[in-house]
C-alpha cells in the first residue's frame, strides 16, 4: 500500500509538471501567433501605406507630365485610385469635374462608396468617388479606412490646386497671344504704310491664332468697301464683332467666328478679354485709314500748293518784264518827247532859266533811274522838300544855286543839308553828302 501510494503520488507531480509544461507552451504558442499577427498586420499596413504614398506620387506625376491639359489629368488621376485602395480587384472609382465625368474601365457604382469634393477658390466644382462593388465588414468608414479618406481628401486638393494652376498657365497664355497679335497689329501697320490692303490682310491672318481656340477660329475684316478673310472662312452663329471707326463715321468691321460651338464664357463662347483685343484691333485700323487718308489729302494738297507756286512765279516773272517793258517805254517817251523839248529851250533861255532847265534835264533823267525809289523806300524819314534837295545836290548844285532855286536862303539850305545827314546816319561821317547820294543811284 505504501508503495502504491509513492507510485501514485510520482505520477500525480509528474501530470502535474507535464500540465504546466504544456499550458507554457500553449502561452509561448499563442504569444507567437499574436506576434505573427501583429507582424502580419504591420506588413499590410506598410503595404497600404506604400500604396498610398504611390498614389499620391502618380497624382503628382501625371499633373507634372500633362501640364495644362485637365482632362488629361482627371483621366489619369482616376485611373490611379483602384490600386490604392485595400481591395483593387472590386475597387471602381470616378471624377466628376465642370459636368464632365471621367471613369475608370468598366465602371460600376454600387452602395458602398467613398467621396470627396474638388474645391476650386472656395467653390466646389467636382467630386472624386470610390466603390467597393462588393460588401465588405466595417472598418473606420464603412468598408473604408481612415487611411482612405485621407488618401482621397488629398488627391481631391490636390486636383483643386492643379486646376488653380491649369488655369493661371492658360490665362496667362491667352494674353500673350492678345499682346502678340496687338504687337503684329502695329508693327503690320507701320510696315505697309499706306497699303490697306496688305494691312487688312495681314491683320485679318493674325485673328485666329489669337483666339482660345485657333483650329475652330475665322477672321473677316471689312473696311473702306473692300473684304480681307481668313484661310477657309466661313460664317457662323457663334461670333464676335467689333466697328471700325474713322472719326465718328462707321468704316467697317472686324469679325471673328467660331465655326463648332463651344462653352460659355463671357460673351457667348468669347472671353471678357477678347473683346477687349478685337475692338483693338478695330481701333488700331481705324486710326491707320485716318492716317492714310490724311496723307492722301497732304498729298493733293501739296500737289495744288506746288501747282499754285508755279503759276505765282509765272505771274511774278510777267509782271516784272511788264515793269520793264514799261521803263522802257516811259524812257522812250522821255528821250522823244520831253529831252527834244528841254534842248530846244535851252537855245533860247537866259542865263538864270539855264539852271533850271539843267535840272530839270537830269530830274528828267532820273525818272527812269532808281535814285528816287532808292531814296523813297530806304530812307522814308525824309521830308517830301528834303528829298527834292537831295535830288539837287546829287545834281550837282551848290548851296547857294539851290537857295536861289528854291527862293530860300542859304542858311536854310544848310539847315535842311544837316538834317538830310542826320536822317540819312552820315552826320559825323567825313562823307561828302552828294557823292553819297551818287552811290544811292547805283
């Protein structure tokens, strides 16, 4: 009995100490399962994260490869999304941006969605949308997780800013187009002059490639009764005018035509600032046919004035041989009429009407020289007495001959002599008054 109680009592410790060993290996067995889970756990987590992160660098990638075309972003955006999330093989996704919707291949919708909104300047303009098209148990947001969310709320600003961006790089590329065309506008102006046609030509080249959209683009100008267009023009119901204006007066008009229909803008399909560039251009026309026909009329003008010219020097070179024919004549008479008539009283006349008549031989004479006119334009100030005793002492006469004549004494003959020196600037001159009256006649 004894030893069937030590027998029993072995076995007993021993089951005992082979329980304990089994419930520490059922512990270090279930620790390392929990590890394994945990491990497991953490690899898909890094995977999920690592497919995320690839996300968001495709998103970057595909707006850096494609610059300003949108719809080319949105297309390669959407299609990145179904291998970011936690179940690619029943992941479908879409972009609805500006009324256009953008899918990825063979879309489905279903009930368990996750979406985020593109808001652009504080103004939603779109939305991103993910499906499972299977259901799935709950994590954070429905089948979704938080990751999930933060992913697509990323993207969806992102997508705002690319947009922001698109826009800013074809606002500013549509107004280097409207300065070049205003540039080429003037400078096609100052280099054809006078040339209207090659100017409205070769505006009317510029219009369409100035537009926001060039291939649809056809450009008409009409001025002054003639029509310019552009390669293949054709009319539509999608256009754009503008006056041109000579003064007040309407000479024409400067068209653009849209032949597709396009969206809305700020004047039907037009933008704000191509109105502003196509009345400038009609400005700028304007301007150059006032120009044009103000040097028209200069040159007819100029062209009457140059014609007036050559008639007044054809009537200036008549009247002077007029003037000359007429001394002539005047001289003419004097030597046949007058001279015979003071020589024949010369043969008769006393000694006191000798003098007089040799004065009146050589005043005689003088009317047909320039001594008077010389005297009575240069010398103005002389009294109509000083300048008949100027014509005496150029004759030769003395003082005392000229008192005689004039019945006045010598004294105021001598009087009116200083007088004549004063008026004529010679006073303190050491002139001899009658050779300087000689030289007048020269």
């Amino acid at each position: 009995m004894a030893l069937k109680k030590v027998f029993k009592d072995g076995n007993e410790r021993e089951l005992t100490a082979l329980r304990q060993l089994v419930s520490e290996l059922e512990n270090k067995l279930q620790n390392q399962t929990e590890m394994e889970r945990e491990k497991a756990a953490v690899e898909h987590s890094l995977r999920e994260r690592v497919k995320e992160l690839n996300c968001l660098y495709g998103v970057a990638e595909v707006i850096e490869l494609n610059g300003s075309s949108f719809e080319k972003i949105l297309q390669g955006v959407v299609n990145l999304i179904p291998p970011s999330w936690q179940y690619p093989e029943i992941t479908t996704s879409r972009i609805i941006f500006d009324g256009r919707g953008f899918f990825t291949p063979g879309f489905k919708s279903s009930e368990w969605r996750q979406m985020a909104d593109i808001y652009v300047e504080n103004e939603k303009l779109g939305v991103i949308e993910v499906f499972y098209l299977e259901e799935k148990h709950e994590i954070d947001e429905g089948p979704f997780l938080q990751e999930e969310r933060l992913l697509i709320d990323a993207v969806a600003e992102r997508l705002g800013r690319a947009y922001e961006k698109s826009k800013l790089t074809h606002f500013l590329r549509e107004r280097v187009k409207e300065l070049s065309c205003l540039y080429e506008t003037s400078r096609m102006i100052e280099a054809h002059g006078r040339s209207l046609d090659k100017i409205g030509q070769g505006i009317v080249d510029l219009l369409p490639g100035s537009w926001q959209y060039p291939g649809i683009t056809r450009g008409r100008i009409i001025c002054d009764g003639k029509e310019y267009v552009s390669l293949d023009f054709q009319m539509s119901a999608w256009n754009q005018t503008a006056p041109i204006k000579a003064g007040d007066e309407v000479i024409g008009s400067v068209e653009v035509y849209y032949i597709k229909e396009m969206p809305e803008f700020d004047e039907g399909p037009f933008l704000r600032e191509e109105r502003l560039l196509i009345d400038a251009v009609a400005g700028h026309i304007g301007r150059a046919v006032q120009r044009i026909r103000m040097e028209q009329q200069l040159d007819v003008e100029r062209v009457a004035l140059e014609e007036k010219n050559i008639a007044l020097r054809e009537i200036i070179l008549k009247v002077r041989e007029e003037e000359k024919a007429m001394g002539d004549r005047v001289h003419a008479n004097v030597d046949r009429i007058i001279m015979p008539i003071i020589y024949a009283l010369e043969n008769t006349a006393s000694s006191g009407q000798m003098a007089y008549l040799k004065l009146l031989g050589k005043n005689m004479d003088e009317i047909t020289s320039p001594f008077t006119n010389h005297l009575s334009r240069g010398f103005i100030r002389l009294s109509p007495v000083e300048v008949q005793i100027c014509s005496q002492i150029k004759a030769g006469l003395t003082t005392k001959e000229i008192a005689q004549l004039r019945k006045i004494s010598p004294a105021t003959v001598s009087r009116h002599r200083e007088h004549i020196r004063k008026k004529l600037d010679i006073t303190n001159e050491k002139i001899n008054l009658a050779t300087y009256l000689q030289t007048l006649a020269e």
